[in-house]
C-alpha cells in the first residue's frame, strides 16, 4: 500500500514539472510571434497613416493641377479674347486708312480741277450782263425783269464756252438773316426762269445770295432801296480767246500744210 502511494505521488511530481516546462515553453514560444504581430500590426497602421497622407497630398496635387489648368484656360480664352480684339483694331485701322487713302484721292482730284478751273478762269471774259429789279418783300420776276433775262439770254445762246454768274441782293430794311434769305429766293427766281425756259445747263450757273452787301444805291430814299432790290447777272465767255488762239494757229497750219499734210 505504501508503495503504491508513492508511486501515485512520483507521478504526480512528475506531471507538475512537465506542465510547468511545457508553459515556459509555450510563453519563451509564442512572446516573440506576438511581439512580431505587434510590430506588424503597428506597421500596417503606421502604413496606413502614410496613405492617407499620400492621398491627401495626391488630392492637393490634383485641386492645384486643376486650378492651374482652369487658370491656364482662362488665360488662354483671354489671349483670344485679346487677340480678337486686334484683330477688330487692326482691321478698323485698315478700314480708316482706306477711307483716309480715299479721301486723299478724292481731295487731290478736287484739287486738280480747281487747278484747272483756275487756269482756265482766265480765258472767260464778261460779255455782257442785266440787273433785274424786285418788289419789296418781293421774289417773283416782274414782266420787266423777264424782258432784261430774255435780251440777256439772246446773246448768250450763241456762245459754247460760256457760263453764267447770278448775285441776288436786297435793301437794308429788315433782319440781315431774313434778307440773307430774300436775296436768295431772288437768285433762285432767275435761275429758275433761265433753266426752264431756255435750257440753261445748271453746270454753267454759278449763284449767291449776298443780301444787304454791295449796295448800289447808299440814300435812305425809296428810290435808292428800289435800286439794291436787284439780282445781277452777267454773262462770261471764254469763244473770244478761243478765236484769237485759233486764228494764231491758222497761219502756222498753213505753213505747215505745204510741207507735209495734216489732220
């Protein structure tokens, strides 16, 4: 019986030791595994803090690229905006400069017939003139005034180079601005009765209404109003100078016809 108890107990001694072995050795196996699936487990999360951060930059990244490509694009829309509008400028600065070339053109012909206008301006001589007398407050042609145009007239339809200057006038009783404006009236009267009557080209009148001006008569009588109640016409022609030229190349047209023949 003793013995058996004493085997029971060195039995039971040696189960308490290997128990305790096996948990040393469970502890010594599994502390490094867990300290490794801590430092793992500490590294994902570090891990995943660094791509959050890299995701945020990235979103940064993106937010500028995106502002600076919007930027860019307004920039650029302004570019063509502006240069749109030099392309307007310079084509509104074409189109003045045409339209000044024009211009220059038109003034530089306007100028050469002035010139020749003034150098022909010579050749014309008065061949004759009438006065024609008017009303007070009056523009109408009287009978009298009609018989001086038609006298007139007679001698100038046989001219070809002639023209014909009309000055209407009036007395000084009145506003200067109303008889500036009587006087033209009168001139229109006789320009009038001259073109539809006798066909008078409007190209060769040449008319004004000069009002109060260059009074004929300077009395303060009615006699000497009734005077500066005219229109004046005269009648310039420049066939006198025509025939004279032509009669000094008629000698020289001779003399050259017995050596070669002409025209």
């Amino acid at each position: 019986m003793k013995g058996f108890v004493v085997t029971v107990c060195l039995l039971t001694s040696v189960l308490l030791v290997n128990g305790c072995a096996t948990k040393k050795y469970v502890r010594n196996t599994v502390a490094p595994v867990q300290a490794k699936v801590d430092q793992v487990g500490e590294q994902t999360t570090q891990n995943a803090q660094a791509i959050e951060e890299t995701r945020g930059q990235l979103k940064q990244v993106d937010e500028r690229a995106q502002s600076g490509i919007s930027a860019a694009a307004e920039r650029a829309a302004t570019a063509d905006q502006h240069a749109l509008t030099a392309d307007q400028h310079a084509m509104d600065a074409m189109r003045r400069a045409n339209e000044a070339e024009q211009s220059a053109d038109r003034a530089t012909r306007d100028l050469d017939t002035l010139r020749q206008a003034v150098a022909n301006i010579d050749d014309y001589k008065q061949q004759s003139s009438a006065t024609v007398l008017f009303k007070f407050n009056q523009s109408t042609l009287t009978p009298g005034a009609k018989r001086e145009l038609d006298r007139l007239v007679a001698g100038a339809k046989s001219e070809k180079r002639f023209f014909i200057t009309i000055e209407g006038f009036t007395d000084r009783v009145g506003a200067r601005q109303y008889n500036d404006m009587l006087s033209q009236k009168r001139a229109d009267s006789v320009v009038r009765y001259l073109v539809t009557k006798y066909d008078i080209p409007i190209n060769r009148i040449h008319m004004v209404g000069l009002g109060e001006d260059k009074p004929v008569a300077n009395g303060r009588t009615s006699a000497a109003r009734a005077q500066n109640r005219r229109v004046e016409v005269k009648v310039f022609s420049a066939d006198g100078v025509t025939a004279s030229l032509n009669s000094a190349v008629a000698p020289e047209s001779r003399t050259a016809g017995r050596t070669a023949p002409t025209e």
